[in-house]
C-alpha cells in the first residue's frame, strides 16, 4: 500500500491554495521583531506556502501540535524557530 502518490497530490493542493505572505506579516503573531530581521538578515523574506499553512491553518501558533514532514531543507526548521518564539513570548 503506496501512499506517496497520494501526499504529492495533497501537497500539490496546499500549494495550490495558499499563497505566500511576508515574513513581516509574524508581528501580528507577537513574533519579536528581531527574530523577523535575524530571519531577514539569512535571507528569509518569505513564508513557503506550506509554512504559511501550518501558521493559518493548522494553529501552529495557537499552541497546537503538529507534525510537519517534508523533504530536507524545506523549511521545517523555521517552523520551529517561529513557534519557539511565539512560545517564549507567553
């Protein structure tokens, strides 16, 4: 039973329906804006559709839990440098 066709297909769909915003747009999030200019500063300027995905609609930042898999150097690790942050500011 060979599921992969199947998450390139979602995936595929998530991409198509979400569009990227600005890393800027975290402030609303109460993400400290240094954070926003050390992510800049590495050349960060945009969220990846499925990094804003997570944010908008999965609640990565209303303190739910979730489980991102995707390939190497994708952006998972931002994911949880952003949710960090928001933690820490609580």
């Amino acid at each position: 039973m060979r599921k992969v066709p199947q998450l390139r297909k979602l995936n595929k769909r998530i991409i198509e329906e979400v569009s990227m915003h600005n890393i800027d747009d975290l402030t609303r999030y109460d993400i400290p804006e240094s954070a926003i200019k050390c992510w800049q500063d590495r050349g960060i300027t945009e969220l990846l559709p499925f990094q804003e995905k997570a944010i908008q609609s999965f609640g990565l930042l209303d303190g739910k839990s979730l489980l991102v898999s995707a390939p190497t150097s994708s952006g998972k690790t931002l994911l949880s440098e952003i949710a960090a942050m928001r933690v820490a500011r609580k």
